[in-house]
C-alpha cells in the first residue's frame, strides 16, 4: 500500500475514535482517620468530565467525608488529589482560590445561613469572589433561584420559613451561584417525600445538560440511583470496590452490591416503577 495512502486512512481511523472521557477529578491513594479510626484507606476514584456520578456506601462508610476531603474541609493523611488538572496540594493560595470558584457545593441539610435571608444566602458566593455592584448580585441570586423553581417573593424569606425543598433548592441555588463546573452534592433528595425527591432528581438532571455539569452525588436513595447517575462508585472498608454504570451493579455477585441493588427494598422499588403499584413485589 502506498505509505501516503496508509497514513490517510490511519488519520481517517484516528478522527472516527471517540476520544477516552477524561477525568475531572482524580483522587488517588487518599487516606482520611479521625484518631485512630481510618475511614478512608488508599482509597482511589476518579469522576468523569460531564457525568452524574452517584457515590453510595453503607451508614457511615465514609461518603461525605470523601467529598469534604475533595473540597478541603477534611484534611487526609496520604494521597493525592486533582481537581480540573491541578493538583490541590501543590496549588498555590490563588491557584487554590481559582478552583474553589469553580465548584459548588450543597449540603446534607442545606447548611443555610439562618441569620440571612434566601437572596443574601444565594449572594454570599458572589461577595466572596466576585466585585460586582449590589443590583448586579440581586440580578444573578434572582436569576438562580429561578433556576431551580422558586419565585421572586422567596428571596425575603429566612430559611426558619422555608419547607424542607425549598431549603434545598436555595441552597442549590447558591452552590450554582458562581456558574460551577463542578457541582458536590451530599444527600440531596434526604428528607424529602418521594414527589418532591423525584422533582429534585429531575432538576439536577435538566441542570446537569443545560449547563453542561459534573456532579459528584453522595446518596443512598435508589430511585436517583436509577433514574439520574451515569455511573455509579461504592464505598465499603475505606476502599471503592466497584465503579460503573447501574447495569454493572445489578449483575455483581458480591455480598453488598447484590443486597444493596438486589435486595428486597430494591425489589420492591423496581416492581413498582414497572407496575405502577406501590411496593408490588417482584
């Protein structure tokens, strides 16, 4: 074959491959204890650029501890950590700073903050890292808090008046406040009843494609397992033991995976969905 011929045809082949996703965040070898107690132990995982990735385990493995680590609020003894290709321990202050801007974070229970209202609390992001004029802060707060379904009347309310969702979707509009990259989520449908946990999942969803989102979701809730994650990575004994879509996790024969996937609660929930009644067993 002609050698011009040859390498037409491998650069040809070289366009039509789909390029390997690549990794956003990277945590390798990581080791967390409190005392004595190691809950993470060389633990490694790495979150792809542009999925949802539900991140489960049992009570008290360790998962929200993995996410404080990532963002700095828990420090590790070992290990590694690279967020958007910088390496967090060797980022200097600014490098550091610039990072944080890119990430936002919801907490388990919203972690609002009670003396302030919803608009000053969607707003405190954007005092931290951003110097803008106080009408151009109360365009944006407003412009997030529609985002995720509340009307402008919220905006004066304190989080003492608020519902358990609209808790959470303030407090997700303040982690979007600085238009994220990354978005952490831990436990975001927790506490909510099943309506309202289902409308969650489907407006991280429609946020996750419309602004183009990594999330990283710490969770036990099945249903959101199902319907929102593209992959899924599981916790047990400080380590990740499997990672990989919902597909993967229903056909594993390992002790937790199979009880966690395929046990009786999940049973239920999956016969449900397909029948449309309520706990019907499988």
């Amino acid at each position: 074959m002609d050698t011009t011929m040859a390498a037409t045809e491998m650069n040809i082949a070289a366009a039509g491959r789909v390029p390997a996703p690549k990794a956003i965040i990277s945590v390798s070898d990581v080791v967390v204890g409190f005392g004595e107690r190691v809950i993470l132990d060389h633990l490694s995982l790495d979150v792809m650029r542009g999925e949802i990735l539900g991140f489960v385990g049992g009570s008290g493995a360790g998962k929200s501890v993995l996410m404080r680590t990532i963002v700095g609020l828990v420090p590790k003894r070992e290990g590694r950590i690279t967020v958007l290709d910088v390496d967090l321990d060797a980022a200097t202050d600014e490098e550091r700073r610039a990072i944080e801007r890119r990430w936002g974070v919801l907490f388990q229970h919203g972690a609002l903050f009670s003396s302030l209202t919803v608009l000053q609390n969607v707003q405190f992001p954007m005092r931290e890292y951003l110097d803008i004029s106080p009408r151009l802060r109360d365009e944006i707060a407003m412009a997030k808090l529609e985002m995720v379904g509340l009307k402008a009347d919220v905006g004066d309310k304190y989080p003492a008046e608020l519902s358990g969702g609209m808790t959470k979707r303030v407090a997700l509009a303040r982690a979007l406040a600085l238009d994220p990259d990354i978005l952490f989520l831990d436990e975001p449908t927790s506490g909510l009843d099943p309506i309202g946990a289902g409308d969650f999942d489907e407006l991280i969803a429609t946020l996750q494609r419309t602004l183009g989102l990594t999330v990283f979701m710490v969770t036990h809730d099945l249903d959101s397992l199902h319907t929102v994650c593209d992959r899924i990575a599981v916790l047990a004994d400080g380590k990740v033991i499997a990672a990989g879509p919902m597909s993967v996790m229903l056909a594993s024969e390992h002790p937790w995976l199979k009880a966690y996937f395929r046990g009786k609660r999940s049973r239920a929930g999956r016969a449900s969905q397909e029948t449309g009644r309520p706990g019907a067993a499988s």
